[in-house]
C-alpha cells in the first residue's frame, strides 16, 4: 500500500514534493540506495557503493553482471525483469554482490519499480547482513552440536547405567549371594549365644545388602524394560512411585502393544520417571492419571497431575529435566508439550512416531 502509494506519486506528473532536501538524505543515508535501469547501476550513494567497496563514481555505470556472482546472477536478473514487468512492483529479497577485493556480500535489498528518466527502473533500499547471516549460521550450528552432545551425553549415560546395573546385579549380586551361603553355614554352626547373635546379625545384614543392591541395579536399568516391556515398567514405577509419595495413581493403556526398540522403550520410561520426578518435586498434587496408547502409527502418552500448575516462564529457565525430555523426544521424532491440565494441574503429551523407528 505504502509502495503503491509513492510510486503513484513518483509517476505522477502533477505530483509536487514539499521543499524536502532529498538529495542531502539519500547521501546521508546509512541505508545504500541504488536506481537500476538497463542492467546497470545508475545511482548508488555513498554507503551502497562502500559495501561492495567502491566509490559511487566507480560503481555507477556498472552492471549487474559486474557485481553479482556468476551463480547468483539469474536470479537477481530474474527478480529485476518481474519487477519491470510488475509482476511484481515490490519485492524485498536478501541478494548477493561482489566486492570489489572478490569477496561476496550479502545485501537485504529492497527495490521498487519507478520511473526514471522517463523509463522503467528498479529503484532500491539495501543493507548489509553479512555479518547478521553468518552470526545466524553460526546460531544454528551451534544450536546443531549442543544437540548432537546432549544426545550423545543421553546415549553414553545410557549405556555406563545398563552396565554398572548389569555389574552390580551379576558381580556384586553373585558374590553377596555367595556371601549369604556361607554366613548360612556360620549360622548353623554357631554354638554359643554372643556367636549365634552375631551371625544372625550378619545375616540380616547380607540381606539387606542383597536388596539394596538388587534395588540400586532396578533403578540404574530396570531389567523389566527389557523383559517385560514399556507398559508393563510404567504400570510398576507408577504403583512404586504411588506407595513411596502417598499419590493417587491411575494408568490406562490401549491400543495394540507394538514391540519397541530399545532406545525407544528406554526414552520413553526416562521422560515419564522425568515428569514423576517433576510432579514429586514440585506440583503438590494428591492425583496422577497416565495414559498409554499404542496407535498404528504412534504411542502417545498423557501424564496429568491435579497440582499447581506450571509457570511456563520458570519452566524454561536453567532448568534440565525438561529440556532433556525434549531433546530424547526430538530424537526419537516426536514431540512433547507441556502446558496447563484442565483440572489446574498439568498436562505432559508425549508423541512418538512409531514407523521409521529411530533407534
Ligand atoms: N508437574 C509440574 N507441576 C508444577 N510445576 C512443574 C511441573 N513440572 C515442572 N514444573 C516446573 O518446571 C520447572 C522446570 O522443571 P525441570 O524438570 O526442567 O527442572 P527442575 O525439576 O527444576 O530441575 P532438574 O534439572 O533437577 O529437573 C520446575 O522447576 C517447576 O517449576
Ligand atoms: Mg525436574
């Protein structure tokens, strides 16, 4: 509208402009401006000339053929003619020139057709975003690598638990048992009552010791994933987590049970323990409802908590749990939102593509 409206005016004959000093403007001008006509440049000012790193008088005259790289040029060349021909007027693109020592620029350009002496021209705005482009490619890079660390760190972490878990239940778990058969023996044959004390006690400590290492391998990798499924890990955790926090909780789960791989399966139980942890730490909810569905396609899965609800600001700031529960759903292909539950709690919806497996 704004284009169309100083094109007409420029067009128009009748047209007057108030006493403005154009010319001292558009010199002034810390955006580059150009009149293209021909193929060639027929005014630049002084900042257009300086970031191809010529003087105005130096460029002026020159075409694009001259200052657009070889495997830019139909392109610009294109866009020039459409914009001749009004197909369209306007149009606004990120072009490239060549600098004067060889080097390419990239240039946000704006250009409009007028009339200049009388016939067609491409008049222009441009700056220079060079720099603004290389510091966005060197974002998303870097953007590339910390995702590609953290899911290395996911996957390494991974592997170190399944095999401190795999040591801690055959090696230590074997020789406690062989511990136990022999405190067994020391216990029967035990004779006085300060022994026989004493090797009650150290049964009962074997015991334990037994437990708490079955339990701390369970937590590491729990064997269940492996042999009985996802569902089947999900429905223990959530009963255990239940008992452990004094929170209601109910899982429901449909659809036909698809064979996961095992990164999927793994993934997936490490978000929800993610959001159990979350809803223990922090929501103060009396509720939890989790809902499982394997489609054709994909597995959803809903967990909602009747808590306080989450501050979308806090739960984006220095925080891990979320940010690691997005990045194994991003690489298992899905998708996870977090947001309010209905019931002032909230809601977690994990999606993952169930063909094409990733891992
Ligand atoms: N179910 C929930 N109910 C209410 N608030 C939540 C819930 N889940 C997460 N939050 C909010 O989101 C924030 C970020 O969670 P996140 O798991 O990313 O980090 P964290 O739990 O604070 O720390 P950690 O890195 O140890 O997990 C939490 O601090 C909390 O304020
Ligand atoms: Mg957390």
């Amino acid at each position: 509208m704004m284009n169309e409206t100083l094109t007409n005016m420029a067009e128009s004959p009748d047209f007057c402009y108030p006493d403005i000093p154009f010319h001292a403007i558009v010199e002034q001008s810390l955006a580059g401006i150009y009149i293209l006509q021909d193929e060639c440049f027929q005014y630049v000012n002084v900042t257009f000339a300086e970031m191809l790193g010529y003087s105005p008088e130096e460029m002026t005259g020159l075409s694009l053929q001259a200052l657009v790289p070889p495997d830019f040029l139909d392109n610009v060349l294109d866009r020039y003619h459409k914009r001749l021909r009004g197909d369209p007027p306007s149009m606004r693109f990120v072009s490239r020139g060549m600098h004067k020592d060889g080097h390419v620029v990239s240039i946000e350009v704006h250009g409009s057709r007028m009339t200049y002496r009388g016939r067609p021209a491409v008049v222009g705005v441009g700056i220079d975003v060079t720099e603004r482009l290389q510091r966005e490619e060197e974002l998303r890079e870097s953007r590339a690598q910390l995702q590609a660390l953290t899911a290395h760190i996911n996957t390494v972490r991974e592997d170190q638990r399944a095999k401190i878990a795999r040591d801690l239940h055959d090696v230590l778990g074997g020789m406690l048992t062989s511990m136990k058969m022999d405190v067994t023996r020391i216990v029967r044959r035990a004779r006085t009552r300060e022994m026989k004390e004493i090797a009650s006690g150290l049964m009962q400590l074997t015991k334990e010791t037994i437990d708490t290492v079955r339990k701390l391998s369970e937590e590491l990798r729990p064997s269940v994933l492996d042999h009985l499924g996802l569902q089947v890990a999900i429905e223990r955790e959530l009963a255990a987590f239940s008992k452990r926090f004094g929170i209601d909780a109910v899982c429901e789960s449909g659809g036909i049970k698809m064979i996961l791989s095992s990164k999927q399966a793994t993934w997936v139980y490490r978000i929800f323990q993610q959001a159990l942890n979350n809803i223990a730490s922090h929501s103060g909810a009396t509720q939890v409802r989790v809902r499982l569905n394997f489609g054709e396609t994909e597995l959803d899965m809903e967990i909602t908590d009747n808590g306080c609800g989450i501050d979308p600001l806090r739960s984006t700031i220095g925080s891990m749990g979320i940010l690691s529960m997005r990045q194994r759903a991003s690489e298992l292909g899905g998708s996870l939102e977090l947001g309010p539950g209905g019931n002032g709690g909230t809601k977690l919806e994990l999606t993952v593509p169930l063909l094409g497996r990733t891992g």
